[in-house]
C-alpha cells in the first residue's frame, strides 16, 4: 500500500484527518481506517492543511461531526463529501 493522504479512526467517523502536506483540491486521497487496516479512495474538494480535516460524506449544518468515534462538535455550515473542515464550519459543542 502507497502512503496515505488521510487517517480515520473508526468506521463510524464522518471526517478524516490529512496526514501529508500541501494536499490539493482535486487530489484522489488513499484514506486509511486505523480501527480495521481497511482502505478507500476520496476525491479533495479543496486545499487543505496537514493536521485539517476532510469530510467523509455530504454534512449538513446542524450535524454532528464524528471522530475517534466519539462527538467532537457542530456542523455550522454545510461541507460537501471531500470538503475541508476546520473552525470555518465546525465548532464545539461546549459552549
């Protein structure tokens, strides 16, 4: 297996993590699942940063973003399959 592009912890996670950097919009990421060594490809809607996420599936404002398995916060906007996530359109849940 190639090197991935992004990590995602668990299967029912909705958003992966960019493992390598200057990852470009139009980029077909190799996305690898630690929880079982299962493997998928997605295509990069945007740029995005080493560290950022990428949505796993169309999201909608209002929908809970899924990671290590575990609740990490609120959609705030809309994020198409393959859309970068970051405080732009994601915020926690704690206050």
């Amino acid at each position: 297996m190639s090197q991935p592009h992004l990590l995602v912890h668990e299967q029912a996670d909705n958003v992966g993590v960019v493992v390598v950097e200057g990852l470009k919009a139009g980029a077909d990421m190799l996305c690898v699942v630690t929880a079982d060594n299962s493997s998928f490809h997605l295509t990069a809607k945007a740029d995005v940063p080493i560290g950022h996420k990428v949505a796993l599936k169309d999201l909608k404002s209002g929908d809970t973003a899924m990671k290590y398995g575990e609740d990490i916060g609120r959609f705030v906007a809309d994020v198409e399959k393959g859309g970068h996530v970051h405080v732009h359109n994601l915020k926690t849940k704690r206050w």
